[in-house]
C-alpha cells in the first residue's frame, strides 16, 4: 500500500486526531442547523493537516516551513472558533479546554518540527 511522507509525521497525525475531533462537532453543529458554524469549523480543521501534506510534498526546506507556518495559524484559527463556539453554548467548557490543549500540543511540536528544518 502506497503512503506519503507526511504520514509519518507526527504533526500531521495529531492534526489529523483534532479535525477528526472537529468533524463530529460540525456534524452536531450541522444537526442544529448551524451550517455556517459546522462549516467554518471543517474548514479550518482539513487545513492543518492539509498544509502539512501540501507542504511535505516540495523538494524545499523553505516552501514546507512556510506550510507548517500555515498549518499553525489555521490551529489559531481553530482555538478562535472553539472559543467562541463555548461562548455561545455550542460546546462545553470541557470540550473547549481539551481542543485548546491539543492545539497547543500541536503547536508547541509543529515549532519544534520547523526548528529541526531548519538545522
């Protein structure tokens, strides 16, 4: 069976475990009539791990760090939208607080991923 680079980043794989996560709360979103929300909310979620498997495919450092740059800002993206989801009652505080640390989780490694590019 045939696998990409990006597959084995770890990056990728806990971006692919947060949109997942993402998934079923646009799906309860979708149930609720709240199109756009769900919308939104899947829309930055495929972008972290959609900018890591772009990225992962160019043959330079400087093009996947640009990428991962990316990659990164749609998770702040997404802590926004969690955020404000909470606010409005969408999801539980809970649901929040453990978004927020997988992004931050993510985050933290994607930086420390681009470092090691950068070496």
């Amino acid at each position: 069976m045939a696998e990409f680079r990006f597959q084995k980043l770890e990056i990728w794989q806990i971006a692919i475990e947060i949109a997942d996560t993402l998934f079923d709360i646009a799906d309860n979103l979708e149930q609720r009539k709240l199109f756009r929300f769900a919308d939104q909310l899947r829309g930055a979620g495929m972008s972290m791990s959609n900018n890591i498997a772009e990225g992962s495919g160019s043959s330079f450092k400087k093009v996947f760090n640009r990428y991962l740059d990316d990659a990164r800002n749609s998770a702040f993206e997404n802590a926004n939208i969690a955020i404000l989801l909470c606010r409005r009652k969408l999801i539980s505080e809970k649901q929040k607080e453990d978004i927020l640390e997988d992004l931050d989780k993510f985050c933290r490694k994607t930086s420390s991923f681009q470092k090691s590019l950068n070496r």
